[in-house]
C-alpha cells in the first residue's frame, strides 16, 4: 500500500474519525486507523463498535492495499506537519513509513485483516434534511441528555420522524428540552428512535457546514447519516422513551414574561452564592415582580427583585439555577416566556416569537 496526499487534505477527515476512538480499548486494534487505498480512492475508518466514521478521499498517486495505524500518533504526525505539505504514506511490512519534506516517521502498524467489522442491518428507513436545520434541532434538545443514567433510555436523545415532521426530546429526569420542526419532505412513515449521548455529541461536531444536505438512513437498531464524503454510523438504544405527554395535560398559572438578556443576568449574579452543589435559587412571584435570592452553607447572601409581566396569584417555588440559564440561552426571541404548573411539579419556559422550542424543568427544594 502506497499513496501521496496533502496535508490539509486529510487533517480534517482524520481529525472527525479520531474524535470517535477511545483513549481507552479493550482491544488494541480499536486505538488504530483503518486505511483502505482502492482505485483512486483513500477509505479512512475509526470505531468504538458503538460508532462509527468513515472519509472517503479521491487520490492520483497510490498502490493499492490496506492497513491500520495508530489513530492519535498519525493525527498528530500530520497536524504538526507544515500547512500544504505533501505527505508520503508507504507500508512496508509490519511498519508504514510517513515521510514529508525532511521529516520521516515509521508508524507500528496492525493488520487490516483483523479490524473488527461495524456491525450493520438493513436501514430500511430515509429521508433527507438541511444539515443547518438539523443541527439546530440536536443544539437546542442535547443539553438536556442524562449522562450515565441507570434509567439508559435517557443517555440519549429521542427522534420521533412523523411523515414531514421532526421531533427531538432529551431528559435527564430533572428537565426535558423538546424542540418541533419541519424536515421539508414528506417521508411517508413514523418512527420513533433513541440516539446515544455519545453519537448526538460527535454528530453536532460534524455538522460544520449548513447548506449540506444529509441523508439519514436508519433500523430499530441503527442509523446511517451520509455527510458530502463523510458517513456516521451508530448503533441505537434498545429501548422506548417515556412517554411525557402527561406533563401537559395539568393546571397552570398565568404565564410569566420577561425580557431574557435580563433575567439571565440576574441569575448568573444570585448563583454566585448559591450552594455550589445544588445551585437551588428561589422564586418569590407577586403581581409584576420577581424576586430571585439564594443562600449555601456559609451563611452567605444573594436577592435581586425584576419587574415582570404577571398579572396571576404569588407563589414561591426554587429551581436549579444552572437548569434555568441552559434553557434561557436557547431561546431565539429576546422575551422568555414561563409557566408554572399550580401543583408545582414543573416549569415550562417557551420563546415567544418562535414555538418550536419547549423546555421544562422540575423544582427543587431548598
């Protein structure tokens, strides 16, 4: 196996594919690069069995053949090379030889033959979308995903494709984000499916450019997402959501609405001396006031009053505060818009311009 590329034009690829490997491996072969060289055509593969990214690059000079190297090693090899070098790739034996102007490096290299194979079914399920678009989607729900939850449905994001409509809903048990949008075609099918953490988080690294469109393609089991020369694959979560429905169905006080540069600034501020474990800030709602205070275990101190626009009865309620300022950052409009249920279970925040978005979170007792 032999082939000339430039540098820039394998950095970001291998840059993608390295981001999926462990640190890690209970098998060595997974720390490595899978480098395939076929007619006119580079194939660069990384995996953790549980995701998968495959490049695809064109290339004039080659011999054809296939081997792995060390996925890190080779990435900082060609990161630290100088921009528009040309960098030689020759395999010779047990060892791949790197070589680029004076620079020369020999690379430990496994065989091809025994990098473990992605297992894949039949996708039997597609439809294409804006990438812009789909980013958006995932950005405005991944926050919300639970991280090495027992309750393993929620260390992912939920996609729900019905017909032309797309919805993504992430909880960690504590909030849930929920953002509703078009897909732009009518896909003739619904079908509801649980992408892991880990694959939500690479996938909104890779969608770097928004006027791409992508195709997604997916099982109960897997799904496929085919990005200009790029394909990410990832294995699903076996399970069923929650169904979270029933959070609406309840008696709410009039809603609450703010300007949201405002009521983020005051957050941040109170949080200051809020505990640093829990970050609990109260509530103290009246007719055209917010009041906003905390107090942590030093005994320390925090009260901010905002004039709102509530017209409903007083409460008194207390939410995390960090939970508040993720669901204010991703609104669009510049009023936030909050309701709270009158048992006191949830608090909805929505944008007032635009109702694609819905976060909830749950109280907290301070």
């Amino acid at each position: 196996m032999k082939f000339i590329i430039n540098r820039e034009q394998i950095l970001t690829p291998l840059q993608q594919i390295v981001s999926v490997i462990e640190k890690r491996q209970t098998m060595p072969i997974l720390s490595n690069v899978l480098i395939v060289v076929s007619e006119q055509q580079l194939t660069l593969t990384g995996t953790d069995l549980e995701i998968q990214i495959v490049a695809k690059l064109n290339l004039q000079e080659f011999e054809v053949g296939e081997i792995t190297v060390p996925a890190r090693k080779f990435l900082d090899i060609c990161r630290l090379l100088p921009s528009e070098s040309e960098i030689k790739i020759e395999q010779k034996g047990d060892k791949v030889k790197v070589v680029s102007g004076r620079s020369r490096f020999s690379l430990s290299s496994l065989d091809a033959d025994d990098y473990p194979e992605f297992s894949e079914n039949e996708l039997p399920h597609s439809f294409i979308i804006n990438a812009g678009r789909f980013k958006k989607s995932l950005n405005k729900t991944l926050f919300c995903m639970a991280n090495q939850d027992v309750r393993y449905y929620l260390n992912g994001l939920m996609l729900n494709i019905s017909n032309s409509k797309l919805k993504l809903v992430a909880s960690d048990g504590h909030r849930l984000s929920i953002y509703k949008g078009e897909i732009g075609i009518e896909t003739g099918f619904e079908e509801r499916i649980i992408i892991p953490r880990k694959g939500v988080i690479e996938l909104s690294r890779l969608l770097d450019d928004p006027e791409v469109e992508l195709e997604i393609q997916f099982s109960n089991s897997n799904i496929r997402i085919i990005i200009k020369e790029l394909v990410f694959s990832a294995k699903l979560v076996d399970a069923k959501y929650p169904d979270f429905s029933k959070v609406f169905e309840q008696d709410f006080f009039e809603t609450i609405q703010i300007p949201k540069q405002r009521l983020k600034e005051a957050l941040n501020r109170v949080s200051i001396l809020a505990n640093e474990k829990f970050k609990g800030v109260g509530f103290d709602i009246s007719e055209n006031l917010l009041k906003i205070s905390t107090h942590n275990p030093e005994h320390d101190e925090a009260e901010e009053e905002l004039i709102i626009d509530y017209q409903g009865e007083a409460l008194s309620i207390a939410f995390n505060a960090q939970y508040l300022l993720d669901a204010i950052s991703n609104l669009d409009s510049e009023q936030a818009q909050l309701t709270i249920a009158k048992n006191a279970s949830s608090c909805f925040i929505e944008d007032m311009s635009e109702k694609t978005f819905k976060f909830i979170v749950m109280p907290m007792r301070l």
